[in-house]
C-alpha cells in the first residue's frame, strides 16, 4: 500500500501568532510555522510539517488542537482549511511513523522535508483525481459550510471540464484550472504536493482527522 504524505493550514479569526506560539511553546509542540494572512478578517494562520497518516501523526496533530483550545482560538466564515496531499508516495523502507518524525524534526530545525519519495503520478493520475472530485461537487458541497461553496479563494472547476478533459500534462492540467484559488489547486506541484482549498477551517480534532 502507497503512503502519501499530507500537511494541513488552519486560519483563525480571534488569536495572533504570538499567542498561538506561546501555547505551542508551553505544550512543547515543535515544528510549527505559524504566520499572519492576508485576509482582514483572519489573524493568524498555522502550517503542519508534512505528515503521514498513523497514529504518531493523529497524536501530535491532537496536541496542537488541545494548545489551539488552551487559548480560546475561533474561526469565523472567512477561515479556510486547506490540505496538501503529496503527488509522490513516500519511498519503499519509509514508515509513515519515520517520515513523519524526521519532517518535524526538520521542520523544527527550518530544514528542507527529508527528500523520502518515490516517483510523482503522472498526469493522467492527477487529471483522474481532478476531474472525480469535480464530478462529485454538488456531493462535496453538502459536506461543507455555505460559505465553502463557490468560495472565491476555492473556485469549483465545473467550468472547466472540457479544458481538463483534454488535457494531457501537468502543466496544461494546471492551465485548466482557476491557479491558486480552485477547489484542487495544483500550483504547488513544483513544491512537491496537490492542495485541496476547500474544506473551512476548524478548532475540533475529530474534524481536522475527518
């Protein structure tokens, strides 16, 4: 079984990085980036070192959930949740355990992710998981607030149907989209990962696990 790496972005509406790294800080979680965002309505936003999913992984992402609630941190409408998936499975021999405990590490120690990959999918893999996600919309629109729906920071791709159907490269592929601001956003393919915008964001673990 492959095992991809994933890395979450949390936005908050009513605590500042100063204090969501002091509550870090006191509950001696490392490996966080925490910064500023652009959106008024949004005071801070949190990135995930890279993860793998087991039960390492669920754990310490519960300990920065339990530190976001010791301070009361909120959302409000204009918070999203966005996820980043890797376009790569991690390495044969790689652990999702091990990969996840050298990314903190590195992360902590502002390194690059430990290079523990196997080969990208190719792009009739990343066109199949575009154009399903885009095929079941309306569905995954039921799952998510309405202010998800036809967010204009995770634009749906239902226009775009016929350019991704035709596409045949990662490149034309991300020309098809909305860049940035789509429900699968696949600028970051460079960087290594798929993101998906979407989903609002949450201060509850069992959400950030669903």
């Amino acid at each position: 079984m492959a095992h991809h790496a994933f890395g979450i972005e949390l936005e908050f509406s009513n605590v500042t990085p100063r204090q969501i790294e002091a509550a870090f800080a006191q509950a001696s979680i490392e490996g966080m980036t925490v910064k500023t965002d652009a959106t008024p309505t949004v005071t801070a936003e949190i990135n995930f070192p890279p993860l793998a999913v087991c039960p390492f992984a669920w754990r310490y992402i519960r300990s920065v959930m339990d530190a976001l609630s010791s301070i009361g941190a909120d959302v409000n409408g204009a918070c999203g949740f966005h996820v980043h998936i890797s376009n790569a499975p991690l390495a044969d021999g790689i652990t999702p355990a091990s990969f996840s405990r050298h990314s903190i590490e590195a992360a902590h120690n502002r390194q690059p992710v430990p290079a523990l990959f196997g080969e990208p999918l190719d792009a009739v893999a990343v066109r199949d998981i575009v154009q399903r996600y885009t095929a079941a919309q309306s569905k995954i629109n039921a799952m998510h607030p309405p202010s998800r729906t036809n967010n204009r920071h995770a634009l749906p791709l239902t226009d775009r149907i016929a350019r991704l159907t035709a596409a045949s490269t990662i490149v034309e592929l991300t020309a098809a989209t909305h860049n940035k601001f789509s429900t699968v956003n696949l600028i970051p393919w460079s960087r290594g990962t798929i993101e998906f915008r979407q989903a609002a964001s949450t201060v509850e673990f069992e959400k950030v696990e669903n």
